[in-house]
C-alpha cells in the first residue's frame, strides 16, 4: 500500500515528467484512497492489538486545552458543506492530564470527527470539568441523535448507528469501539448520552497528572494531521454534466463516494458518452426533471434517499424502457438483487465492478431503450399516416358525395331558372301562331323582351361565377383614393334606391379627413357590380315608400380596413338559412309564390367571390321582420 502511494506521490511531483491537471486530480485520488485503505489498516491492527492486550501507551503530562484545539483546527475541514461550528470550551486553567498525546489525539479525532458527520447544522463541543482526580472530557453534538435501542450497541465492534441503506455517513464501524478500548487503557471510562433529534453527548474520563506542566510537545505535522487532511480534502474534479460526443447518450450517474463517481465517469467519458455525475438521491430527481437522461446508474447506499427509494419514485413517472436503471452496490446477497428488481432496476451490477462488464451492460441497456424508442416513433408515424390517410379517403368521398349533390342541385336550378323564361317565350308564340294573341302586342312583346334579358344575364352570372371561382377571371386593380371610391358609390346607389321609390342614406363613422389618407387596390368595376347586386338585393326585399336603405362606412385603423355596412329594413332572413345565403341559386324562403323576387339566385355568391379576389371578408345579420344587414370588409393602404 505505501509502495502504491509513494509511486502516484513521485509521479505528481513530476519524476515521470510534467503531468496535466487532470491527470494530477486523478493521481491524488490514488492517493486519497491509498491513504484512507492505510487508515484503516492501522484501525484494524489497534484493533487487533487491543483485543489481544498487546498495544502499550506512554502515558505523558498534557495540556487538555491546547490539544483540543489543535484536533478542532485539524476537524475544520470535516465541516465544509455544513453549517457547523466547532468550539472548545475547555478553561485553558483546567489540570494537565496524564494520557498518550497521540493517542488523545485519537480519541478526540474519532469522537469530533463522529459527532461531524452526524450534525448538519448546529456545533459541536468540547468542554472539560474536574471530578475528584478524574477530569471529564464530554464531546457534545445538535445533531440526528441515536435511538435508544442502538445506544446498547454503539460501543460494539462494526456496528454503525444508523445502518439503513440511506444514512447520512459512512465509516468502517469501528472507530467507537477502538476509542472506548484506548479510554480504557488511560484507566478511564466512555460513555454516552442521546436524545433523537437533538444531539448526543460521548464523555469520557482521564487521571489528573501529579505534575501540572506539561511535557509532551504537541506535534501539529501529526500523522492525525496528515490523515485527516487527506481524508477530508478531496479534490475531485467538477462533477457537472460532461458533454464531448455530439449526440451521444447521455448517462446520470449517482455515487456519495467521490473517488467512486470519478472512476465510473472516466470510464464512461472515454467510451463517447455524454456523463452527468451527483452525489446523493435528491440530486438525481432534479436532473431527471430538468433534462432528458438516456441511462441512469444509481448506487444504493447514499445519503437522504436511498437508490431504492430513487428508483422506485421515478418508476412512478417513467418505464422500464423509457428511463434504464443500472443498480450497483457493495452488497452481492440475492435478497439485495430481488429488492433492486422489485423497485425496478433494469440491471444489477456488484462492486467493485468489471469495466467490460459495466460497458456491456450499460450498452445493451441504451440498445434496448432506443429500440424500444425506435419502435413507438415508427408505430406513431404508421398510426399518423393511416389516420391521415383515412381522413383523405374520408375527405374525398365526401367531396365526391358534395360534387354529386351540388352538380345535381346546379343543373336543377339552372334547368329552372332558364326553364321559366323559356316556358314563358315558347307560350308567347304558340299564342300568336293559334291567333290567340296579336303578333306585335306591346304588352307580351315587353314580357318576352324582359325574360331574354333575364336569360341572358343568368349566362353571364354563371360565366362570371364560374371565373371567379376557378381565380381565372382577370382583375385589373388600381390604387383609388379611398374617399373618392366611396362617395362615387354613394352617389351611383342613391340615384338608384330613389328611383325604386326607397329611402338611401350614407354616413362616415368618425373623423371624415381621415378617410383622404388612405387608398384601397381595387377593380372598380367589379366592386361596382358587388355593391350594385348588394343593393339590388335590398331594394328587392323591402317595400316601396317604406324601404329604407342605409349604407355607413367605419375606418379600423388598428387592422388596417374599411368597414362597409348595407342595411336595410327588409323582410329579414331566418336564422338557419344564413349560413346559405351567398350560395349559388338560393332564394329565401317567402310567404307565397308572389313574393319571390326576380333573380338568377347569384347575385350574393358572385358578390362573396368578388370581396374574397379582393382579400376581404363578407358576413351578414338579419333579424326576421327587421331587416337584414350586409358587412364587408376591405383591406386599405396609407396614401
């Protein structure tokens, strides 16, 4: 072992050459561990040589008070991490004592350094009192405390106080139990006193020394110091997610031992994996929330959550296959391997464990995942596709059924409306060739003259209707002024609503000079043909002298548009039949025959197709009875 450390010693000190800083970390980690496995080595053969009364003590004159705070300087660094704070109480008058120095350093190291590791935040204690020719030495803690049933114990070789798989520290078990044997041979007595969740108090006692000066020669490069030092202060590199293969799986690993979390990190890192390292359970469930992990290796015995408890959290949240688990232990017993399994760990691996082997495993691992993950992506993408495919088939059928029925309503509806004037034309002159009527009647030749008309222009509507649909028919657009465009419209719409015998009026909402900033790109014919068949549309459905017609245009400058609104105080639409008004060849529904008006039955989808090539919206409200009310929407432009 010491072979071992003086060689990674020699070569940090460059006998091989200049070492980079990483390889320095990990030469002091075979240091650290060589170190602490010597440590308790030497633990081990007190140990020994106490149970077979072959370890000797050179008893000395030592002054309690400046041997404690040399032990509590070299415990400082035990504290780090932790709100503790280390006092020496002990009256610097308090008598010399008659002890082994190095063996009271023993002493106060192994009870300062237990009562550490057992305190989170709070102090920790040394205080002295005289007692007849005894002083009473007492190390007191505000730490987790011990229950009363391992009291009994806690003085047994390896045993440790809190033996469950998630005790906050670790050690070889036998450090009390070689500090009450080395009081024992100072002619003194340990005891201990404890209340769960408050603290614990170990007091040992010593001989007062005859002569009260102080021999012994306090050591401070002790080989305590040197221990201590080594143990406590491992540099180990940073242990935050280390990302050098681009797109490589990225592996969580969890271990409280630093020198354990470095070895598994190096190993994987040099196999091109992507490596996040913790150091306790509660440190694990953060990541895993945070990020996505591919692999989590979880070590079973650490501090707070156990890795039982880790695993079997996040199986609440995610499978087998969506996060691997890989357990590695110190424990080999079959009952530790079905536990693993039952809390659902993927894979069990003991330590120390074969690299080969770890690799091997967390390969088969990760295959397995991205398989499965392979396979749920191509089974979505198959579910996707068939569904999308199904909707197409469904879409098309029912276009299929949409045409069939829309081509047969068109050719009833067109057969109907050319059907009535050319049923009225062909009574016409059978009338005349029977003599029934006279040849030049003003009256019939007026009726067959307004019927032409109405065929002709039904042809020309299903021909514009039939362009505008299909985007052929030509726009020719130009930028007009938007005031100028709609007091030209008021003036061509008021003289035709008056000479129906209607009501026309018009308004602008608003600041009307607002209305001279802006331009809209029009066709101006064939905005002229949307409001002309809008208007025509209202004086059809209201009565003459009644009828009122009111045309009001609104600026909404926030979206850039022109409202137009055509309302009048007409029959009104039902309800249902709203949603069908701009179709081809509808008419509203009408108390009697008489009340129909005269119309293809396209002036309104024409006008819908006109506002639409033009980037606008056309809507419609209608109250039966009241009135119906038409809204167009037109983008325009700042001059």
């Amino acid at each position: 072992m010491n072979g071992i450390i003086g060689i990674a010693d020699t070569l940090r000190s460059g006998a091989a050459g200049k070492i980079s800083p990483e390889l320095d970390r990990h030469l002091w980690m075979i240091v650290v561990s060589g170190r602490r496995l010597a440590n308790l080595v030497d633990d081990i053969m007190d140990f020994s040589k106490l149970k077979h009364n072959d370890l000797d003590i050179r008893p000395v004159p030592v002054d309690l008070f400046t041997l404690t705070e040399v032990v509590l300087t070299i415990c400082e660094p035990l504290t780090n991490n932790k709100s503790v704070q280390l006092q020496n109480e002990i009256d610097p008058s308090t008598p010399i004592v008659m002890a082994d120095e190095n063996r009271l350093q023993q002493i106060l190291y192994n009870l300062v350094g237990n009562a550490i590791k057992h305190t989170d935040k709070g102090h920790v204690t040394v205080t002295a009192k005289k007692n007849n020719n005894l002083i009473e030495i007492a190390v007191i803690d505000t730490g987790k405390g011990i229950s009363s049933h391992e009291l009994e114990n806690i003085f047994e070789p390896f045993y440790q106080a809190d033996s469950s798989l998630s005790r906050e520290a670790d050690g070889s078990g036998i450090g009390l139990s070689l500090t009450k044997r080395l009081v024992e041979l100072h002619q003194g007595q340990l005891t201990v006193s404890s209340t769960l969740g408050h603290g614990s108090t170990f007091t040992f006692t010593l001989p007062i020394s005859e002569e009260q000066t102080s021999n012994a020669e306090l050591d401070t490069d002790s080989s305590l110091i040197t221990r201590l030092s080594i143990e406590d202060n491992v540099d180990v590199a940073p242990v935050a997610a280390t990302s050098t293969h681009q797109g490589a799986a990225t592996i969580l690993i969890a271990d409280d031992e630093a020198v354990n979390l470095q070895v598994l990190k190096n190993q994987l890192l040099l196999n091109g994996y992507n490596v996040i390292a913790v150091s306790n359970g509660e440190a694990v469930l953060e990541v895993v929330q945070e990020q996505t992990v591919d692999l989590l290796i979880l070590d079973i015995m650490m501090p707070k959550l156990s890795g039982y408890d880790v695993c079997q959290h996040l199986r609440k949240h995610y499978s087998l296959v969506e996060l691997p688990i890989l357990m590695l232990t110190a424990k080999n017993m079959m009952n530790d391997q079905l536990t693993a399994f039952e809390v659902g760990a993927n894979d069990y691996l003991a330590k120390p464990c074969d690299r080969q082997e770890l690799l091997s495993r967390v390969e088969t691992l990760l295959k397995l995942s991205h398989l499965n993950q392979d396979l749920k992506t191509l089974n979505s993408q198959l579910e996707a596709k068939v569904d999308a495919r199904t909707q197409e088939l469904r879409n098309a059928n029912q276009g299929l059924l949409d045409m069939a029925k829309t081509r047969r309503m068109l050719l009833a509806n067109i057969a109907h409306e050319l059907g009535t004037p050319v049923t009225v034309i062909k009574g016409y002159m059978q009338a005349v060739q029977e003599g029934l009527m006279e040849e030049g009647d003003p009256r019939y030749l007026n009726m067959v003259d307004h019927k032409l008309k109405m065929l002709s222009r039904l042809i020309g509507d299903l021909s514009e209707l039939s362009e505008l649909e299909a985007g052929t028919l030509p726009l020719h657009r130009e930028a007009i002024n938007l005031n100028d465009w709609l007091e030209d419209i008021h003036i061509k719409h008021e003289s035709y609503v008056t000479q129906e015998n209607r009501i026309f009026s018009f308004k602008k909402v608003g600041n009307t000079a607002l209305y001279k900033t802006y331009t809209c790109h029009i066709d101006i014919g064939r905005m002229d043909q949307m409001t002309s068949n809008l208007v025509w549309n209202a004086v059809k459905h209201t009565e003459p002298t009644e009828g009122t017609i009111t045309m009001t245009v609104s600026l909404k400058e926030k979206t850039s548009e022109v409202i137009l609104q055509l309302e009048d105080n007409g029959h009104g639409i039902h309800e249902e039949e709203l949603p069908f008004i701009f179709e081809r060849f509808y008419k509203a529904a009408h108390k009697s025959e008489e009340d129909i008006p005269d119309g293809s039955g396209l002036g309104l989808a024409i006008a819908k197709e006109i506002v639409q090539a033009h980037d606008g919206t056309i809507w419609a409200e209608s109250q039966l009875g009241r009135g119906t009310t038409f809204f167009i929407a037109l983008p325009i432009y700042t001059a």
